[in-house]
C-alpha cells in the first residue's frame, strides 16, 4: 500500500478542502459563511458542496430565515472519517 491510497480526489480542490475543514470545527456552516471565509464565488461554491454532497460527506438543510432562504452544511460521520483519513495520509506523505 502506497502513501498516497489514502488521498482522497474529493478532497483535492482547496475549496472542498476548505469547506470540509470549516465543517469539522463548526457544528455547521451557511452558504455565506463558507462564501466569506473561502473567498469563493456562488457558483464555484455551489458546485463543490454539490460534489461534496454527492459524495454524502456534507449534509444540507434549506429553510428560511424571516424571509431569506438560508441553506445550511454540516458534515457527515461519514465525512468527518474521509476527512480524518485523507488529512492523514497527506500528514504520513509529508512525514509529519
């Protein structure tokens, strides 16, 4: 087994890296919290939590605030232990 098996394609752009990196501190994160603190455009953003959902690591809740649709993120357990794993296998890579 090689040192980089453990690397996860999910996880290899820096906005995806930097969603689930917010999420495992945060309990969870809007969609305007994540935008301000990745500098990331709507749709660049949009399309990465899309993947990341797809892949069943992030969980998303819409619901409205007053009346302002707000969607909300939070990792999954399944997320949180990819996550784990490929931060990992980067820190064995770079001999940390």
């Amino acid at each position: 087994m090689s040192l980089i098996d453990n690397i996860n394609k999910a996880f290899d752009h820096r906005i995806r890296l930097g969603i689930m990196s917010i999420l495992m501190v945060n309990d969870h994160a809007d969609f305007n919290m994540l935008k301000e603190l990745l500098g990331a455009t709507d749709g660049n953003l949009a399309s990465h939590t899309k993947a990341l959902e797809r892949e069943e690591y992030v969980k998303v809740e819409k619901q409205f605030i007053g009346r302002k649709p707000n969607t909300r993120y939070s990792a999954t357990k399944l997320g949180k232990a990819a996550f784990k794993k490929h931060i990992d296998a980067l820190e064995k890579l770079i001999g940390k």
